[in-house]
C-alpha cells in the first residue's frame, strides 16, 4: 500500500536514511566543535589577560632598567641622616573621633559641573574622584598572619632580584641613603596590610567586558587619599610598590585576570624607636608656577 503510494520513497529509502543519519550526525558535530571552540576561547583568554598583565610588569621592569643606562646625578646625598621620627600617638577614642570626622568630610563629596565664578580660597581639598565614576579598584585588607608571611615572601624574593641584579648601580645607589633593602619586616609587624588593585576592565554579572576609563590616576588618587586617611587617623604607612611580585600574591588572594596589584600599604602604629630620613620637601615656589 505505503509503496505503491511512493513509488520514489519505496526505491530510494536507503539513500534517504543515510543522508538523514548524516544531517544529524552533522549537527551535533558542529554544535560540539562550536562549544569546544568557545571553551578554548575562553582559556585563550584568561592565558593572554594573565601573561599580559605578567608583560607589562615585566615592562615596567626594563623602563627602569632603560631609565638607569642614562647619566644620572644621584637623587640623594649618600651621606643623608636618618633621625627621629617625632610622633603624638592618640587614645583610642581620639582614632576613633578622628577617623569619623574624616570619613563624614569626604562622604559628602560629589562630580558637581556647575560652577560658580565667586574666587575660592588656594587650600585645595583633595577628593576622590574616578574615571567615569567606573571605580576601577579592589582593595584587599589583610589581617591573616599566615597570607601577611606569604606576602613578604614574595616581596622579599622578588626584592632581593631587584636589589642584587634586576635594577643595576644607579638604582641601588639611590636608593642607598634610605637605608632600604630586600628585608621588609613590616609585611609582617603591621596589624594590617592594605593591597590596591586596580582593575583593567571591569566585568558585569554575565562576564562582559566594562570599559574603565582612567584607572591608573583614578587609583592613584584614592590610594593619595587613603595615605591622607591613614595620616588623618593618626596611624602610619609606607607606599610600598610590590615590584614583579603582583601576579604571584594577585593569585595568593584570588583576585581575577582584570586586577592589576599596584601598591601594599602596611599599616599600624609606628615603633617607638622609628626613625625617618631628614629630607625636606621642596618650598612652594619651587613647585608653583602662577599665571
Ligand atoms: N621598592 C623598593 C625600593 C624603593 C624604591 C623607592 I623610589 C623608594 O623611595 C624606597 C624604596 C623597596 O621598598 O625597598
């Protein structure tokens, strides 16, 4: 019956059900080498945005390398005194008080683009503002002893290369009269580390790709006013830059491929026997140019 009714179907059957096995067959591959395609898309990805950031340390590196081949007179007498480090500690409370006027004097900051005319006094206030208000940082606080030791462990291993061979004469020489080398004790002492990261992109919550316009001065200028904060509190810090060792402690603290460590601060009461180098900061009129 079925037969006499498709008279083509009934001679062709054969050719038929393998050309349909051979469509199907076909889709599941293509949609198969479709997933592994994006699969390694993504590790592609992921390896390019972690060696990238990796490169551009290692750039950061050899600028400074390149920088010490030039002449150079040294940055600092080698014979620059180092001297007591004068410093009122507050009570407790007086941190406290401190530390809530200051955050109530930036929290009610804001991008105003209306301006007055009215003449405004040269104090300037220092805000914290960020491209786009895209926010492009982490900060990472840390406490834990253990992360603290493992943080001066990459630090310290890394210095040691940079002090003994990385970084060449000029570099070491300057660096000689602030009596710094390789050891830093107070990746550890410190009751606190603060980490800065600065994100390169941000991501959105289905993975997209964020523009972040202005990272490097926008954290720039938090990290200006988080050593103002430290400072307005009555505590003390060290701008210490974690020169080579970001990748290793950014994975330590699992941070994402888009975060670029840029600097620790270690923070805490000084000791009582701290000492700072005599230096004075140049007089307004050095740096000041009026029209
Ligand atoms: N980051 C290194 C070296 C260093 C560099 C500068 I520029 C300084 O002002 C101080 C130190 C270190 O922390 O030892």
């Amino acid at each position: 019956m079925f037969s006499q009714s498709f008279p083509f179907f009934n001679h062709y059957w054969p050719f038929l059900l393998i050309g349909f096995i051979f469509y199907v067959l076909g889709n599941v591959f293509a949609k198969s080498s479709k997933v592994v395609r994006h699969t390694k898309q993504i590790f592609k990805q992921s390896y390019e945005d972690s060696t990238s950031l990796e490169k551009e340390l290692e750039e950061e590196t050899e600028l400074e390398q390149d920088e010490l081949d030039d002449e150079f007179v040294p940055a600092l007498p080698s014979d620059l005194q180092h001297i007591p480090f004068v410093y009122t500690r507050p009570s407790p409370e007086q941190l406290v008080q401190r530390t809530q006027e200051f955050y109530e004097l930036v929290a009610a900051r804001r991008s105003i683009r209306s301006f007055s005319s009215d003449p405004v006094s040269k104090d300037i206030i220092r805000t914290a503002p960020s491209g786009a208000h895209t926010e492009p940082w982490t900060f990472v606080l840390v406490s834990d002893v253990q992360i603290k030791a493992q943080i001066r462990e990459i630090v310290e291993r890394e210095e040691e290369v940079n002090y003994k061979r990385r970084m060449g004469k000029q570099w070491t020489t300057d660096l000689k009269p602030l009596r710094t080398n390789w050891i830093k004790e107070y990746l550890t002492t410190a009751p606190y580390l603060i980490l800065v990261f600065k994100q390169m992109y941000g991501l959105t919550e289905s993975g997209e790709r964020k523009n972040h316009y202005y990272h490097d001065i926008s954290v720039a200028i938090a990290c200006g006013i988080l050593i103002t904060a430290i400072q307005a509190a009555g505590l003390v810090t060290v701008v210490s830059t974690p020169l080579n060792g970001g990748p290793s402690i950014r994975k330590i603290l699992n941070r994402p491929a888009n975060e670029k460590l840029v600097l620790v601060f270690p923070v805490g009461y000084p000791a009582s026997d701290a000492t700072m180098p005599d230096l004075h900061r140049k007089h307004l009129s050095e740096i000041l140019v009026e029209f």
